[in-house]
C-alpha cells in the first residue's frame, strides 16, 4: 500500500550501480513490487473469505479445535500481509527520501509521510469503510489496515529525525516489549481510553456524531514495524550490491526465525495464547502457529517480519516472469486495495441476487473454492492495476504520488 518508490519497471537486480543526478527520480525496485503483490493476493484470498465463507467465522487467535487445517492455514498465510505492507512503507519512504538532496531528505520525507498519512487515514473512514458496507451512514465504523499505516507513516514522520542507531533501538523495543503492556486496560470513560484503544488495547470509541468506531488495528506495533522498515532502507541504497543486500536480509530474517521459535518454545512471554500440547502433530504444529493478530504478539510479528524478509531476498533470483506479474499488483497498492474490496462486495451481491437470497453473504462450499474464486477475481484486477500504472505515469500532478 505504500506507494513512495516513483514509477518505472527494472528487472529483479536492477539496481542503479552508479550515483545519478541529485533529486533524480529512482527507478523502481522490482523485488519490491514482486514481494508487496504476492502479498497483496494472500489478502485478497483472505478478504475473499470474509464474504465468500463467512459460513465458518474465525476468530482471533483461531481456535484450533474447531478450525480445518485448510482454513486455519489459509487464515495463518494472510498473516504476511500488514506485516510486509508496513515494513516495506518505511523501507519505501527511506527510499523517497534518497531520491533528494541530502540536506533536504529527512525534512521532504517527514512532510510527505505526514500528508500521506492523514490522507490514509481519511480514506479509511470513508471509501474503505463504505467498501465493508455499502452502508454510508454505519452505525459502527471499523479501523483497519489503512488507518494503522496512516498512523504509522505520521508517527514515522517524526522518528525519522533520530540517528539510525536510536530508530532501531526504538522500533526493537516496541515490536518485542510492547506486550508488556497488555495487563494495562483503560475502561471507556475513564483518561486515556481512546488513546489507549488507539495505541494498543482494541475498543470502541463512542463517536461525537452518533455511532461508534473500532480500533481493529491498534497502532502501537505498527509504528515499530514501519520504524524497522525504515531502518533497512540503507540496505537498498545504490551503493549496496545486491548480493551484499541478500545476505543481510537473510541474516535478519533468519534471526527473527530463531528468536521466533525460541519464544515460542519457552512459552513464557511473547504471545498471551499459551500453546495447546494435545491433539496430535498437526493440530501441535497449529497451536505452535496459532497467534495474535490484533493487535500484533512480538511472536506474531517476528514470524511474518521473519518470511517477508527472506522471501524479499529469495524473490530477487526469481524468474522475471513471475516477479513482473507480481509486481504489477505491487506498483498500485492502494489502488488495487480499494478496487478488490468493491469487486469482492459486489460480487457477492449478484451471485446473492442470482441466487435469490439478497441480502444475505454467499458462501461457497470449500476452501478450494474460496482460493479459485479469488484467483478469478485477482485476473480483471491485474489488468486494472496495469492500467492504472501505466495511466499514472502520464500524470505530472503532485497529487498522483498519493494514489
């Protein structure tokens, strides 16, 4: 969803070995692209599943005794999602602000982060919210992926200013210390509610005009993720080879992996779902797996942080055909974000209305067609992504580089 990089394709390696002009544009980063569209289509099969197979609910952390295999690690894969979009934003803003001149980076950065955001955030409340609904008076509005990276992206605006060394230590200290805030719960009415249920305990905020909203996506986490994704950004520098570049990632990625597994293991801390220990190898492997989403375990995230940045390093030697498909959903991120929830919600309207029960989600019978339904939905959608790019490059406005 962040759609800092400016336009342009190169192939999986191509990035620039010689230093061009200050304040030149940079091309794109495919690997990039590749990694935010593969991830873009795991949320896709998942919000497929929120209309599609809305039959079999799950819940968060998912219970593993009533949950298939198949659903839970349908479920489990669009995990990835919010993780690597947030991570690659900060990464994507380290790499708008390199397309400046040095003593302007920071501060063309932080501006652009702060007007993105709020842009982020206004568009979750109306045309994202309306996407989930089709109701445009709701009586109660849900705070979701897009409001938590516009939040994210203001707050980054801020953090940019510190040394890198504090940026790290800062975003570190949030993804794996901030589960020690969990025993902390501020009640509705009393200080600091809504800005807890804001940062980190999920809630409902009574709203001035009538109605109510859910902090789905608490935000604290997120400003730690998209803190670390800033952090990386030196790694693409053009300076770096790419070679250099792989090992690092796959250093940091096989890091987190183990961290990961220890934690886990202990049992003790990172994830308030303690693991389940009956039920046989697979449901063992479940419950291993099992984690909490909203908002993020330092577990959670230190897993999915782990994948993305590995598969971030091993989609840099992919076969260009398939990271040039990939990255056509990754060059228009939100552009494809809105255009998928609407697609998804009204097609489930008509085949309602074909079926005579308006009014009422269809599901479809399995977790096998729940994936093909998706993967029907996903072709239209890459050609309208592809369109939409190619459009985008023939606008001169300010304003594009906020869609």
């Amino acid at each position: 969803m962040s759609m800092m990089i400016t336009a342009a394709a190169v192939s999986n390696d191509a990035l620039a070995r010689t230093t061009p002009p200050i304040a030149t544009k940079r091309q794109r980063i495919v690997s990039i692209d590749a990694l935010r569209g593969l991830v873009m289509l795991l949320m896709l099969v998942d919000h497929t599943r929120e209309f599609f197979y809305s039959h079999a609910p799950v819940s968060d952390p998912m219970t593993i005794a009533t949950t298939p295999p198949a659903l839970f690690f349908t479920r489990s894969a669009a995990h990835l999602c919010a993780p690597v979009f947030v991570l690659l934003t900060g990464l994507a803003a380290w790499l708008y602000a390199e397309g400046r001149a040095p003593d302007e980076r920071r501060a063309a950065a932080s501006s652009f982060l702060v007007k993105r955001g709020m842009f982020l955030v206004a568009l979750e409340w109306t045309i994202v919210n309306f996407a989930w609904t089709f109701d445009p008076t709701p009586a109660l509005v849900y705070l979701q992926v897009i409001w938590a990276i516009g939040l994210s992206m203001i707050a980054l605006a801020a953090i940019l200013h510190l040394p890198r060394p504090l940026v790290v230590a800062f975003a570190l200290v949030i993804v794996l210390g901030h589960n020690l805030l969990d025993p902390v719960a501020i009640a509705p009415g009393e200080h600091g509610h809504v800005i807890w249920a804001v940062l980190h305990d999920r809630g409902l905020l009574v709203l001035p005009f009538g109605g109510q909203a859910r902090t789905s996506y608490p935000v604290l986490p997120w400003i730690g993720v998209i803190a670390l994704g800033w952090a990386i950004g030196p790694w693409f520098a053009r300076t770096v080879d790419r070679i250099e570049r792989r090992r690092r990632l796959l250093v940091a990625g096989g890091g987190a992996l183990v961290s990961f597994a220890i934690l886990r293991t202990i049992d003790g801390y990172g994830e308030p779902l303690l693991r389940e220990h009956d039920g046989g190898t697979l449901a063992t492997v479940m419950s291993f797996l099992n984690l909490t989403k909203y908002p993020p375990s330092a577990d959670f995230l230190l897993l999915t942080l782990a994948i993305g940045v590995i598969l971030l390093a091993a989609i840099e030697r992919m076969p260009a055909r398939v990271t040039t498909v990939l990255a056509v959903f990754g060059s228009a991120p939100l552009f494809f974000y809105i255009l998928h929830l609407y697609v998804v919600h009204a097609l489930n309207n008509v085949a309602g209305w074909v079926l005579g029960v308006d009014g009422t989600l269809v599901s479809v019978p399995n977790v096998t067609a729940l994936w093909l339904v998706a993967g029907l939905i996903a072709v239209p959608c890459w050609f309208a992504c592809r369109s939409f790019a190619a459009f985008k490059r023939t606008r001169t406005g300010w304003w594009w580089r906020y869609l």
